[in-house]
C-alpha cells in the first residue's frame, strides 16, 4: 500500500516537473523570438536613423554653401529663389541615393 502511493506520488511529480519544464521551454523560445524580432528592427531603426544623419549633414553643408553667395550678394538679394534652387537639387540628390544606398544593403 505505501509503496503504491510512493509510486503514484512519484509520478504525479515526474508528470508536473515535466509540464512546468516544458512551459519553461515554451517561455524560452518565446523570449528568443521576441529578442531575435526587436533586434531586427533595432537594425532598421539605426539605417532610418544613418539616413536621416546623412541629410541632415548635407543639409547643413548646403546651406553653409548656400549662404556665401547670399552674403556675397549683400543688399543686392533680389533673386531669392534661385539661390535657393541649388541647395533644394542637392538635398533631393542625396534623399534618393541615401535610398538607393540602403535598398542594396
């Protein structure tokens, strides 16, 4: 009689360590997926991130470019827009190939 309920005790044990073990798996597998996904879109977020450090880069060179001759012009600044066209060229330029750059990568 004791070494019945020994028995059955033992494997009402055995049966729950192993369901608690497999929902440890189960949680395991679910944090690697999870980790394996915001790793993914950390990579994403840090090219939309270089992209947008590269035009505001060029973007800041431009307009330094921008402003020498706007300067140069002194009172004379009658022709605003084009002095601006170049710089607006130049900006639409560097969006399109940092675009082409990370559609190859």
């Amino acid at each position: 009689m004791n070494i019945d309920h020994a028995q059955q005790a033992n494997n009402t044990l055995s049966e729950n360590s192993s369901a608690i073990a497999q929902q440890g798996n189960a949680a395991v597998n679910r944090m690697v997926e999870t980790m394996s996904k915001i790793s993914t879109r950390s990579e994403k977020i840090a090219d939309i991130t270089g992209i947008i450090e590269g035009i505001a880069f060029q973007t800041n060179i431009l307009a330094m470019n921008a402003a020498v001759p706007w300067k140069r012009r002194g009172p004379a600044r009658k022709d605003a827009a084009s002095q601006w066209s170049h710089p607006r060229c130049a900006i639409s330029l560097s969006v399109r190939r940092a675009r082409r750059r990370r559609s190859r990568n």
